[in-house]
C-alpha cells in the first residue's frame, strides 16, 4: 500500500527546501571542521603523554564515522521508504543532535569515538530522506533545481568548512561540535512542523541490518589492523587476526548479500562494467584523497606550527574550487566522457600532490610551496569525484540509480577509512625519522594510489550496455546525489 502526500503550498516548501538544504549543509560540515580541530582535540585528550591514548587511538574519531556511515546508507534509505521518511528524517536528525553534543562533553578518545558513531547513524538517517522530502515538497518543475541546491551544500561545506572549524577551534574544540546544536534545534523544531510525510511503501523488503554489520565489521577490523600495525608489528599475531577476521567477514557479507532480498550492495549491479569499475576507481581515489586532505592540516599545525583558524584559511582554496571546475566543466566539457574526465583529473591531483611534497619545506612557504598545487588539486578534484559518479552511474537503468548512487557513496566513504588507516599506519611507523618526513612519504604513497585510480577508470566504458534484470526492489529514496561535493 501507498500513502499519498498532499500538494504543498509555496510557503511550507520553501520552508521544507530550508530543512533539507540545512540538514545536508549541517552533516557535510561536520567533516571538515572535524579534521582542522583533529591536533587540538588530540592535544586536548592526552595524546602522547604516559598512559595517554595513541595517535592511532586518535583515528578512530574519523574512522568510526565513515565505517558507520557507510554500512547504514542504503539499509536506513530502506526503512524510510518502508515506515515514511519524515520519521526517518527527524529521527536521524535529534540523534546527530543529540550525538553532537554527547561529543562535545566527551572526556576521553572512546567516548568521542563512540558518539561520533552515533553521529554517523544520524546521518545515515537523514542524508538521503532529506532529499526525498525536499523533491516531495516541490513541483515537478522546480524539482531539477532544488536537487542541484541540495548537491551544492556539500561544496559549500566543503569551502566554508576548513575556515569556520578554524574559527571554533580557535575557541575551543568542542565548538566544532556544540555549533550543531543551535542549528539542529531549529531544524527539528521546523521539520516537526512543517514536513509531511512522503509515499512510503508498505510491502517493501526488510533491509539487510545483519548485511550492514558484517560490512561494518569487514571494513573496521581491515582499518585496524592497519593502524594498529606500527605498535602491534606488521607480522604478529593481532595485526594478522585483525587482516584475517576482516577477510572472513568480507566473505560472509558477500554469500548474505548474494541470498538476501534487499542486500546493501545488490550483486547484480556489479555485473554492469561501468558501475563496477567506476566504483572501484572512486574507492581507491578516496583513498588518497582522505589521506591528502587531513595530512595537508597536519603538516601545517605540526610542522609550520600554525594556528587551526590560520590552517582552515589555508586549505580553503582548494576545496572552494570544486564548485568553480564542476560549473566550467558542466558548461563547456558536457560531450567529454565521464570517464576520461575522471582518470585526468586522477593524473592532475598527482602532479599537484608531487609538487606539494617536494615544494613544502619545515619552514612555512605557503603561497610558493602549498597554494599552487592546492588550487590545481581542487580543480582536478572537481574533474575526477563527480566524473566517476556520474559514470558509475550511466548505464544503469533508473529504476537502479538510486540503488547504484547509494552504493557509490559507500565506495568513497570505504576509501576514505583505508585513506585515514593508511595515513596513520605510515605516520606510526616513521614517528622516529620526524613528521616531516612521514607527511612526505604520505604524500608520494598517496601519488602512487592517484595513479592506480587514473588507471581504474580506463576500465569505465560508458556506452550502453546490456544490464542485468532489475533488483527485487529499487528504493524510493534518492541516494545523496554528491556530485559537487569533493569529500569522502
């Protein structure tokens, strides 16, 4: 059975694009402030002193997100779509909130991480119903528009992000998490009001909880194993179990996946070329991408000795780009394929991450050493992230492109925590040789990567293809279409 929604006026719409909009500009941001206060919050919680939590403790705070995160996309997408996505919506949004200040009063790592994980859940919750409430709330011929304003929150966020978590940390670290909760009150205030509930379906499968945990254990104990390798030893036995435990429950989620009626990532659309080997690529640009962007905030507070509101105005550039190269690229490069675009933009990022490395000295040298490779990165960035959405994307059929956008969202938030795990594996390891030299060789292993997802993406064809049938149910709710957003 299908509920029907009622037309909305134009007052409750522009309210409802003002919720949707907010709540996806509130979770992006959070990223980015998060990793301009990441030094003082370690410096904050003990780290390095006796008996003190480990800079890999430390990478949980980052990790624990993104390994929620994407487990609990495409399942809470589900069960939106099965008991109404206002629901979902104003759930997800009072537990970010509500995690968001849990976060702020934490006093030790764990419980940071453990409220983080929280926040993650909330925004698995609310990212993609927001958008399925906002195109609900508007006329068809105004929907194209509100999607495109929704998508270009996370540039947004992503340019402002570095500057404000700058500003709150300058203030104190927990203000990069206590500025959710003003904007989070009135947001759940208006959506209680004013959001009705869209057509949700009745008969729709139950979506695969136990599936998402097992991806969440596979992706978690892989990330463990790595950053817990420079204390633990590359050959003994916990780093090993760890490899090994997450291999097991990489196997299993793939046999349940391949029996469940609703998995979280549907098989059968890893049969289409250009959707599987355009995931691929975006997993493992995000590798280096994550470990490029929180390394560059490190290299400045730790090495130049920067300030957090000096660093955020930093990297600010870079980012502030990505709108700016997916605008010219929309308006002048729209017959160049996706997958060329992408594997250029891989090649470009490389070349700006070599300069980098081999530019920036121990004494800050920003405009000569930082800012040029910074401003060709961001624009690259632009090429390669929404390029390789766009083509693991093209030869699905529509009923699949939500399901398949969904799924690419998990590529990149995967790579992410093996970008993350990397960066802190090669840093635990030459913490003798200074940071200097490990943020370097961070960078050039990072290149390497560039490269290999340069060459991943040769392998997207995006000419139409045979597909195969369609899964048992594509979901209703839209997957976050990122397109603009150059985050992981």
């Amino acid at each position: 059975m299908m509920s029907r929604t009622r037309a909305q006026s134009p007052a409750r719409s522009r309210v409802i694009v003002l919720i949707a909009v907010g709540a996806a500009f509130m979770s992006g941001l959070d990223l980015f402030v998060v990793n301009v206060a990441f030094d003082q919050i370690g410096v904050s919680l003990g780290v390095g002193t006796d008996g003190g939590p480990t800079i890999a403790d430390m990478s949980w705070i980052l990790n624990i997100y993104a390994v929620v995160y994407a487990a609990l996309l495409v399942p809470l997408g589900r069960i939106a779509d099965r008991y109404g996505r206002k629901t979902v919506f104003v759930g997800g949004l009072a537990l970010f909130v509500a995690a968001s200040a849990a976060c702020a009063l934490s006093g030790n790592v764990w419980m940071l991480v453990l409220f983080r994980g929280l926040q993650a859940a909330g925004a698995a919750a609310m990212t993609p119903t927001s958008l399925s409430i906002l195109m609900a709330a508007l006329p068809p011929e105004k929907r194209i528009g509100g999607v495109r304003m929704w998508s270009a929150t996370g540039a947004a966020a992503a340019a402002l992000g570095p500057t404000i978590g700058g500003f709150l940390t300058g203030i104190s670290w927990h203000w990069v998490f206590l500025i959710n909760l003003p904007i989070g009150v009135v947001l759940l205030w208006l959506a209680v009001r004013h959001v009705r509930d869209t057509e949700h379906d009745e008969d729709a499968k139950t979506p695969d909880l136990l599936g998402a945990l097992l991806l969440a254990a596979a992706v978690g104990l892989f990330a463990l194993g790595l950053v817990q390798s420079p204390e633990w030893g590359w050959g003994s036995p916990a780093t090993l179990g760890a490899l090994a435990a997450s291999v097991v429950f990489a196997f299993l989620f793939v046999v349940r996946s391949r029996r469940h009626a609703a998995p979280v990532i549907d098989p059968r659309l890893l049969r289409v070329r250009s959707f599987m080997w355009a995931n691929a690529s975006m997993l493992i640009f995000n590798v280096a991408f994550a470990a490029n962007t929180l390394i560059f905030v490190l290299w400045m507070q730790q090495v130049w000795g920067w300030s957090p509101l000096l660093t955020g105005l930093a990297i600010a550039p870079g980012p502030a780009m990505v709108p700016i190269t997916v605008a010219l690229t929309s308006r002048f490069l729209r017959r160049a394929r996706p997958e060329r675009l992408a594997s250029v933009g891989a090649v470009l990022v490389a070349v700006a991450t070599v300069y980098i490395a081999l530019s920036a000295g121990s004494e800050a040298n920003y405009w000569l050493g930082y800012f040029p490779g910074t401003i060709v990165s961001g624009m690259r960035v632009g090429l390669a992230s929404p390029n390789l959405m766009a083509a693991a994307t093209h030869n699905l059929p529509p009923a699949q492109s939500s399901t398949g956008t969904g799924m690419s969202t998990m590529a990149r938030q995967i790579g992410y925590v093996i970008g993350i795990s990397m960066l802190f594996a090669i840093v635990g390891s030459m913490q003798a040789l200074g940071p200097e030299v490990a943020f370097r060789t961070v960078l050039l292993v990072s290149v390497g990567v560039l490269l290999i997802s340069s060459l991943t993406a040769f392998g997207v064809t995006t000419t139409r293809h045979a597909t195969p049938a369609a899964p048992t149910r594509a979901p209703a709710t839209p997957s976050p279409e990122e397109a603009s957003e150059p985050t992981a």
